[in-house]
C-alpha cells in the first residue's frame, strides 16, 4: 500500500512516535529494491524508483531509527569511559613525603649503582659471572631510574632531588653523595683503577655496601609511602637486591 502525500504524517505527529513505531513507520515505507535480473527494462526500474522517492517519508536525521540507535550506544560508551577515568583517579591516593623523598633520593642511589656496573665491565681479566650481575644491575637499575622519573612527573613533582639534602623522608638528614651505602670518589677511582680478581673483589664490596644501603630505604618506603605502585616497587627493589648480593657473594667463593 502506498501512502499519498495527504496520508503521510506530520512532522509533529512523528516526533510524538516511539523507536519502535518509528521503525515500523521506516520499514513500512520503504520502496522495495529494483531486480536487476529481472527482463522488465531499464525504463520500468526507473519509473519505480521515482515514485517512490516522491512518496517516502525523509525523516530529519536525529529521528532515524539507526542513527538514534548509534548515537544512544555512543553517548553510554563515552558515559562509561568518563566514569571509569574519574573512578580511577579519584581512586588513586596523594603522594605523601615518603613517596617523593623515596623516588627522588632512590633515583639517584641507582644512578651510582649503574656508574659502578660501567666501571667495572671496563675492566680486563675480571670474572664472567660477575660480569654478568654488574650486567643485570645497569639493565635493572637503569629501567626503574624511568619508571621513578615517570611516577614523579605522574604527581607533579621535581624529577630529582634538587635540594642538596637527602633522607629526610627517612627522619634523616644527609648530603645527596652520602646517602646510606653510597661508594666515595676515592672508592670509584679504586675500583677503576684496579684488575683481575682485585677489581671483583672491589666490586663486590661496593655494589654489596650499596645494595644494603639501597635495601634501607626501600624497606622503609614499602611501609609507609602513601602510593601502592611506589610500595610495590620498594618491596620489589628490596627483594631484588637481597638477591643480586647473594649472587655476587657466591661468585666469590
């Protein structure tokens, strides 16, 4: 049944339909498509094709069935990432002084651990499984020194200590270089100075001096930063660094 243009509802009439009628109404006048297979001719698909442009009910785009469908489904995925983003943040806790002072004083103790790998790999005649620990130490080491960077830009923070005093966080108060088991200039110098198993020794006594100095402060931060990731993370250097010092004393045996 074809409807005549006096039949055809008003626009105030379709906007007062639901989805539902507004799909029946849709499917209802929609033209049945052309069989091209078909021997009628050219000219009878284009008569059909005419008329029923004339006839058809064009509703504006807001009212299309599929559209209003689309643009439902849309605005609840955008609902749902939006809530999702400030669940999340709201979720995450502020940084406490233990949070800061950890990754900013913990960042540069790496940095002096990574030194002393470099030192020691330049070194001739030295042992191959020592070799290999001061190895992991600079590839382990270097990779939490981006991930501490990138958690005190996360909280807006210095990406470093620029305060020249460290280990306040701890109840402490130290120069930068002085913090718990850092190795002295001289003690470098000595270390690269030194060959064979003088340099393995040397090296073990440092990066162990280190570790337990390390080992300190990531104890402390894994109970009482504010952060999980950064708790987390304590724990796990501490945990890592007990290890490598087992490693590194057995090789000496």
């Amino acid at each position: 049944m074809t409807s005549s243009s006096d039949d055809r509802p008003t626009q105030r009439q379709i906007s007062e339909l639901s989805l539902d009628q507004l799909i029946m109404l849709q499917e209802a006048d929609t033209p049945p498509v052309a069989d091209h297979g078909s021997g009628d001719g050219g000219g009878g698909d284009n008569d059909d094709h005419s008329g029923g442009d004339d006839d058809g009910i064009v509703l504006p785009w807001w009212m299309r069935p599929i559209n209003t469908v689309a643009l439902i489904i849309t605005v609840a995925l955008i609902a749902g990432m939006v809530g999702f983003m400030v669940g999340d943040a709201a979720a995450d806790p502020d940084p406490n002084e233990v949070d800061i002072g950890f990754l900013q004083d913990m960042r540069g103790h790496h940095e002096q651990a990574v030194q002393m790998g470099f030192i020691y790999l330049t070194i001739d005649d030295t042992d191959p499984g020592l070799r290999t620990i001061a190895r992991s130490i600079i590839f382990g080491q270097g990779i939490e020194i981006g991930r501490m960077i990138q958690m005190l830009r996360d909280v807006g923070a210095t990406e470093a200590n620029e305060t020249g005093v460290s280990m306040t966080w701890m109840g402490m108060s130290a120069d930068v270089d002085d913090m718990p088991g850092m190795a002295t200039n001289d003690e470098l110098l000595e270390l690269g100075n030194a060959h064979g198993a003088e340099a393995d020794q040397i090296f073990v006594d440092l990066m162990t001096e280190h570790h337990l100095g390390g080992i300190e402060m990531a104890a402390y931060a894994a109970e009482r930063a504010n952060i999980d990731e950064v708790r987390a993370m304590a724990a796990s250097m501490a945990a890592a660094q007990r290890g490598e010092i087992a490693e590194m004393l057995g090789q000496l045996d």
